[in-house]
C-alpha cells in the first residue's frame, strides 16, 4: 500500500521566520534615513554606507539552503514513487512564486513612480524575466525591488536542477559535490584572482553552491545516512549551528570571508536535521509562532521594502524631534504592518493559488501542521 501521507517537517518554517525577520530588521536599519532618524545606529560600512544585520545577507543562503533541502528531498520521493514529472514541477513553483511576485512588481512600479524613488527603468525587464540578480551584479540599485534578486537566483537554479535529479538520481551524490567543489573553487579564484570585478559579483551573488550543499543534505537525508544524521543531530554540533545563526546577528560571524555563506548554509542543513530528528532541541522552532511567520515568510520578504518607504512618509507628517520612542515605533511599525499585510496576502490572495497545487502533485507535502500546502 502507498503511503499517501502529506510530508512534513518540522522546524523548517521556524528557520524561515527567524530568516525573514531578519531581513526586515536590517533593511529598517538601512533605511532609517528614510524615517529622518539616524541609519548608522550599528556602523557604517567602508563604502560610506550604513551598516546592516549581516544575518539579513545571510539569511538569503539560509533560504537557498532550505529550498535546496526541502525541493531536492521531495524530487527523490516522487523518483521513488515512480517518475518525477517536471512540468507539473514547474507548475507547482509557478502557482507558488509568480503571482505575488507580479502582483508586488506592479505595485512598486506605481509607488516607484508616485514617490520617487530610485530605480532604473531599463532593469525592469530583468525583474520580469527573473533576472533581477543581473541588475544586483551591475550595481544598479533599486531601493523597492533590489530584494528581487534572490528570488532570480533561485528559479534559475530550477531551470537546470530538477533535471539533473531525474536524469542522473542514481549519481546524484557524486554530481552535487562535484558541483559543489567547482562553484567553491571558481568563486575563490574570482577572489583572489579578480576582485571586485563583476566576475567576482557574479559568483557571489549566484549562489548555486549554497542551494546544492542544502541538495547534498536532503540527499543523505533522505538516504537515511546514519552516520551524517548522527552527527548532525549530535549537541555539539547543533550548539555549533545556533553560534553560526547568533554570531551572523550580532554582525561576528567571520569564519572564511570567502566562504561564509557556504558555512551558513552548512550550519542550516545541520539545524533542519536537528530540527526533525533530535529529540531534545537547543530551540525548538516547531511552535504556534513559529509556524504562523514561516508560513507568511515569501510575502515577509517580497513585501516588506513597501511597508518600510510607505510608514516612513506617514512618520515624516506626525514626526518631530527624534527620540529613542522613535526608532521603537519605526521597527515595531514596519515588523508588525509587514506581518498583517503578509498574513493578509497569504490568506485572501496566495493561498488559493497555493490550493491549485494539489492538481499537479504526485508527492504531498505541507507547509504547515495544519494544511496540505
């Protein structure tokens, strides 16, 4: 008999949140000015620059390195079911990433238009072709779509990846390191070799090598490795993983500068292992609130650049002398709104796309404890 059972895990939804969050902070911090208040509150960069949060940088590997996880080990188990079929694959990522992803283009074309604010109109067709990583690698910065290039970098990714696993499944293991090791290896020679060039951007911006070491895990997950499932959810190991996530917060995490992000996405795949199979957790993300941010966090993400330039010009109406209450109210402000109207966007406009998935499903999952999606 087929185990019809919708696969979940938990924990993953926790490491979304804390990502998500992370992200909106920093981008707050950055755009203080924006608030008339002070957007060096935590340095300044060589650049001249503000100083964000590096998790926030960090946070992005963390996502490539959960979505290398989650796709790769649900593209084995339909393998295993019988025969992955990509265009339904396609479909899925589809009903999941475009519809938000046009809806919040459109709009911050409007307000882009409407306030002012900086954005090269010629980038507007790497932001509709999913290119919006080619804009980052030039330079050309686009203060309401800017974040867009994460999202770039993934569905590129998908283009090849999916692929990959259903041609070669039974190499899978040898294909990803060997991948893995040529990325890292083309990414320090741009370091050493050519730096700050846009060469150098381009691998550091295209981080493919991060997706696939979260690829690499869910395939020795998935394999049932004992020996990485032991150490991964070994104490050590995972103290190790929770210093990683606690040092790149407080802006210490510097193991490799060359390297850190690998070593982050690294430190979330131990985390998602620990997450699912440790019995006693560090911290234990599978929680209510947990749930509920992780669930929202594709609209955290897309959404929150909006909220942060629109609250900034009602606080420039009201806002006098700035106080410490001031800097209260634009975080709290920003987090908060950001969250509403995420929640907002997931139940009335996404989750009725997210519904239509289940017609192009051969493995179930849930990204919840409470739905099939």
């Amino acid at each position: 008999m087929p185990d019809n059972r919708a696969i979940f895990f938990p924990g993953l939804n926790g490491l979304r949140a804390i990502a998500a969050l992370a992200v909106v902070l920093s981008h707050t911090t950055v755009y203080l000015g924006e608030f008339n208040l002070n957007p060096h509150i935590i340095g300044t960069l060589a650049n001249g620059n503000p100083k964000g949060i590096d998790l926030s940088d960090f946070a992005v590997s963390i996502f490539f390195a959960l979505s290398g996880f989650l796709i790769t080990y649900l593209l084995l188990v339909e393998d295993r079911a019988g025969e992955i079929n990509i265009k339904n694959f396609y479909v899925r990522r589809i009903l999941r990433i475009w519809p938000l992803y046009y809806l919040y283009f459109i709009i911050a074309l409007f307000f882009i238009n409407i306030w002012g604010i900086h954005h090269p109109n010629y980038t507007n067709y790497f932001y509709i072709f999913f290119t919006a990583n080619v804009p980052k690698i030039l330079q050309e910065k686009s203060d309401l779509l800017g974040h867009y290039w994460s999202l770039g970098v993934e569905e590129q990714f998908y283009l090849f990846w999916p692929w990959v696993v259903k041609t070669w499944v039974k190499k899978l293991n040898t294909i990803a390191i060997l991948l893995i090791i040529v990325l890292i290896a083309i990414k320090t020679i741009a370091h050493l070799n050519f730096p700050e060039t846009y060469f150098e951007e381009t691998m550091y911006t295209n981080r493919f090598d991060c997706m696939l070491i979260g690829a690499m895990g869910a395939l020795l997950f998935f394999q049932n490795n004992e020996l990485f499932i032991k150490f991964s959810t070994h104490i050590l190991t995972q103290i190790a993983a929770w210093a990683a996530i606690f040092l790149a917060l407080i802006n210490k995490f510097h193991i490799a500068n060359i390297l850190n992000h690998e070593f982050m996405s690294i430190a979330t795949v131990l985390l998602i292992i620990g997450q699912i199979k440790s019995k006693n957790k560090i911290i234990n993300l599978d929680r209510g609130i947990f749930e509920f941010l992780g669930k929202i966090s594709y609209g955290i993400y897309v959404i929150h650049p909006l909220i942060i330039f629109g609250l900034a010009r009602v606080f420039l109406l009201f806002l006098g002398e700035p106080t410490v209450l001031h800097y209260i109210l634009a975080y709290t402000g920003v987090t908060g709104l950001t969250i509403l109207v995420s929640h907002v966007s997931y139940r009335y406009m996404e989750k009725p796309f997210l519904k239509l998935k289940s017609r192009f499903t051969t493995v179930k999952s849930m990204s919840s404890k409470q739905n099939g999606i």
